[in-house]
C-alpha cells in the first residue's frame, strides 16, 4: 500500500447526476492495484455525492466478466497492456462488437500508448479518452468522468 495525503489528489466535485440516470456504474479495469486505489480516493467525492457504484477487475478476462454480467456500467477507465499487450484493447472491441454497447464510454488509461497510434482502430471502438498515465492527473480524470455521466441518455452521441 502506498502513504498519500488525500487532500492532495481529491478534486471537489461541484456536479450532480440527473436522478433519472440508471447506469450509475464505473468500471476500473488495470493490473496496478495501487492505481485502482488511488482512483478510487480521486473520484471518492463525486462517487459519493452521484451514488455511483465503482467496480474493479484486475485483467481483461475478469473485465469482460463483469461487463458480461452487468448491464448497468456507464464508463469504463481501461489500462492497455495487463496480462497481454493488447489486453485492453480486446476489452474495448468486446464492449462494442460483442456486447454492442454503443453508449459504453470508455478511457484508456495506459503508460503503453504506443500501440493505439492505429486511428483506425481508435474509431472502430470508440474511444472516448486516451491518457498516458502519467500525465493524467486528477483534474483530467474528474473532469472526463464528470463529463461521462452528463453524456448519457439526452445526448447519446459516441464519443
């Protein structure tokens, strides 16, 4: 476990979900468990005040597992190379040609961005962020996940 002041990494959230909104679900899919945890203080303010349920897998198959069995997740924040190098991307093409689910934002979040310098493949799963994880710091990541669950059912565009 790593030491951390919260009050450094915690960004207030001013926003709240429309109450209408069902799929109030995130899901974190990365081997780090470290990030998981540190994710999780970063949001814990806007999660808490939204009622938003955030879900952990630690490997592509175990995400797709999830994804499987729950119809209710809005965001997905999806690091690119866990067990295999493309591992993340397998999961994105599995949230949209498999699962079909179109309105599914989805993040990567990976320190190996290299391998999505493919702008095809970008469009083919509708990426909606693309992060290096070291530039990504807390206002980034509250800011796209804020902007995730206001992009929902009155605006349905892909992102």
């Amino acid at each position: 476990m790593f030491n951390y002041n919260r009050e450094l990494f915690v960004e207030k959230s001013s926003f709240a979900i429309p109450q209408k909104l069902s799929n109030n679900k995130i899901l974190m899919v990365d081997d780090d468990t470290e990030l998981h945890d540190l994710t999780r203080v970063v949001l814990s303010d806007f999660i808490n005040k939204n009622n938003i349920e955030m879900m952990h897998a630690y490997s592509g198959k175990e995400a797709m597992e999830v994804l499987r069995q729950d119809k209710d997740i809005q965001l997905v924040i999806l690091d690119i190379q866990m067990k295999t190098s493309d591992a993340g991307l397998q999961v994105a093409r599995y949230i949209r040609k498999t699962l079909e689910k179109l309105c599914v934002k989805i993040m990567i979040r990976s320190g190996q961005l290299s391998i999505c310098d493919n702008s095809e493949l970008l469009r083919d799963v509708a990426i909606g962020g693309l992060y290096q994880k070291q530039e990504l710091d807390s206002k980034k990541l509250l800011k796209f996940v804020e902007e995730s669950f206001f992009k929902t059912k009155d605006n349905l565009e892909a992102f």
